[in-house]
C-alpha cells in the first residue's frame, strides 16, 4: 500500500512541477563575454563567439 501511494505522489507532482522554461541556444553571431577577478584586480575579459562554420575530422558543424 506505502508503494501505490508513493507511486501516485509522484505521478501527481508531475503535473505540478514546472522546470526551467526553454531556451535555444544561438545559432549565428552569437558573443559570450567572460570577466573573472583575480585577487581583487579584474582580468582582461574573455571573447567567446560563435564566426562562421566549425570542422571537427572533416565534418562540417552550422
């Protein structure tokens, strides 16, 4: 009996429970900035982007 009601708790609560929404993740021109602090005294910032098409062995990634 403790199983069955535990098995329609959790049935229950994923009706309920909501999780983050969606997000897709960019597909062109896309920058991510990165700052860090070291010691106190901020650090250059990091570029992290996204300029064109990426080959990995020879296959090509959009």
């Amino acid at each position: 009996m403790k199983k069955i009601n535990i098995i329609i708790l959790l049935m229950g609560l994923q009706l309920i429970i909501n999780a983050q929404p969606y997000i897709p993740m960019p597909t062109t021109k896309a920058v991510w900035t990165i700052s860090t602090v070291s010691f106190g005294i901020p650090t250059a910032p990091y570029k992290y982007g996204m300029y064109g098409d990426t080959v990995i062995y020879n296959r090509t990634y959009k």
